[in-house]
C-alpha cells in the first residue's frame, strides 16, 4: 500500500477537520451515518433462529474457540417470536432510550445468509417492513454467501441501505485455524470480491490480541485489510467468555492478554497503519447489560 493513504498522512484544514468531515481522529460509522441519514440511527438486533456450518457439523461441532452468542444477545431480540414482532419491541426500547427514530435491523447471532434464498428473502422482508427500518446489516461467514445471494442482495441494495459482515477475525491462516474457524484467509478474500461493486456495504469483524500474533503481525492485518474494498471494519479486542473453548484453553495454559492501556495504545497504531477511508464501526467490545 503506499505511504500516502495511511491514516497518519491524512491532512486537516485549518478548523482541524479531517476529510471524513469531522474533527475525530479516526474515521468513524457514527459521524458518517449522521451524515448520510441526516441523524443518528440505530442498530435493532434480532435473533432470526440460525445456526453456524461450524457448529451444525457441516464444517465443525463446537464453533470458533471463543463463541458464545448468548454472551451479546439483548434480551429483546428472542428467537421464539417472529422478526417483525423482534423489530417492534426492539424499536420501542430504542426509541425511548436514545430518541432517535430511524433503525437498521442487525441479523447478528450465529450465520445470518445460513439457509436457504427463499427464507431469507422472508426475514429480511419481514424485518423492512417496518416503517421505522431504513436497511438492514446481516453478520455471517464468508462461506455462507453465493452469487444468487448476492445478486439478491444487490437488488434490495437499490431501494435499502444493505451491510453484509463477513467475520474474519484475522488474515493470518495460523490464528484461524488455532481459533477453528474453518475457513482460511482466501475464502474471505472470494466472499468479499463476489459482493464488491454491488452497492452492498461490506463490513469486517477482526480481534486483535490472539497469542499466535505478534504486535507487527496484528498491524500487518491493518495493511492487509487496506487492500481490499470493505467499507467498515469493527475491531474487537481478544477477551475470554464464559463457557467457551477458549475459557478452557486459557485455564489450562494460560496466555498473555492485553492491558486495557496496552489495547488501545494497539488500537491507536492498528488505525495508523489502516486505509482511512475504511469506516470504523467499533474499536472494543463492550455490552450493554441493560438492553
Ligand atoms: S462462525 Fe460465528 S457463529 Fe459460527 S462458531 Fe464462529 S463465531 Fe460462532
């Protein structure tokens, strides 16, 4: 990548405004989501009942060595009930909580294109029908994806605001396969080139902080990802759930993780080395205990 399209070679004007419009030093979702719908959205997650082919044995059992979905999940957002009826109580909690009044509904647990093209256009439908719901933002696999669903993405793409997240976790083939993704580097790089240039926005999830990395290993990731056309990226950092592979591995052996201090001083030097035009959706994890 050349030198001039790294973040720390961007320039400011004389009011400090970086080009994304704003005085933030990073390029940020939420600033560019203010500027496209004019104010502050928010994401509705639902739980539309799918399952992982890394779980369902179609690739694994046992998922990714730190996955636990219930860790996330609101309370909202119950599999039981159907997704118009998730979208109305989500959208009632939110409204009265941030005031805001336009939402994306976010298809988040497990792998969310993971069914057949009929039952999704039936729950993705299902979920624009609301008359608050401007798009909507779907996590899954890259090895989840074909053109019939892309194609069929990009012609909601025309009338919807449409994010697909393909969970990545890390370029470097060894950490997937210590994590047991079950997929490598390059199908991602096929999943992403296949929905590219369709006017679906194409988003990636990363964890910094795998013990199988070293610190220029987890910057190489920001040159990595600067090559290809993703729109968004959420960073996350490597922190041990409940109930997980991981949890057991690390009580075994345990590994070197991050300070809070270490992590963002990470982060900072991850952002610097990352094609500014790629927006940042998040940059730790957190949950809200509340929602
Ligand atoms: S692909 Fe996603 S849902 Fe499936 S096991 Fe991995 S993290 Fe969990």
């Amino acid at each position: 990548m050349k030198k001039d399209t790294l973040l720390t070679n961007v320039n400011i004007n004389e009011n400090n405004v970086f080009p994304w419009g704003t005085n933030r030093r990073y390029n940020a979702f939420v600033d560019y989501a203010k500027q496209i719908f004019g104010s502050r959205i928010q994401k509705v997650i639902v739980d539309a009942g799918f399952t992982c082919p890394n779980r369902d044995g179609s690739k694994g059992y046992g998922g990714c060595i730190y996955c636990n979905n219930e860790s996330f999940k609101p309370r909202y957002s119950d599999p039981e009930k159907n997704i118009i009826n998730q979208v109305e109580t989500g959208i009632n909690f939110l409204s009265k909580r941030y005031k805001v009044d336009k939402f994306i509904v976010y298809f988040q647990p497990y792998s969310n294109t993971y069914a057949p093209l009929e039952h999704l256009k039936f729950l993705y439908e299902q979920a624009l029908s609301h008359p608050q719901v401007i798009g909507i933002s779907i996590g899954t696999r890259p090895d989840c994806v074909d053109e019939e669903k892309i194609e069929y993405l990009e012609q909601l793409a025309r009338d919807y605001y449409v994010t697909i997240e393909y969970g990545l976790e890390s370029p470097h083939d060894k950490t997937l396969k210590w994590i047991n993704r079950q997929h490598d580097f390059n199908k991602w790089v096929d999943a992403v080139n296949m929905t590219a240039g369709k006017g679906i926005h194409i988003c990636s999830h990363i964890i910094l902080g795998f013990p199988t990395e070293s610190k220029t290993e987890m910057l190489e990731t920001a040159y990595i990802l600067s090559q290809y056309p993703i729109d968004y990226l959420k960073i996350h950092h490597l922190h041990i759930v409940e109930n997980t592979i991981l949890e057991k591995k690390y009580r075994d052996k345990p590994f070197y993780l991050f300070t809070y201090k270490e992590y963002l001083q990470l982060v900072i030097d991850f952002l610097q080395h990352l094609k500014p035009e790629i927006k940042i959706q998040t940059t730790i994890s957190q949950r809200n205990l509340d929602l």
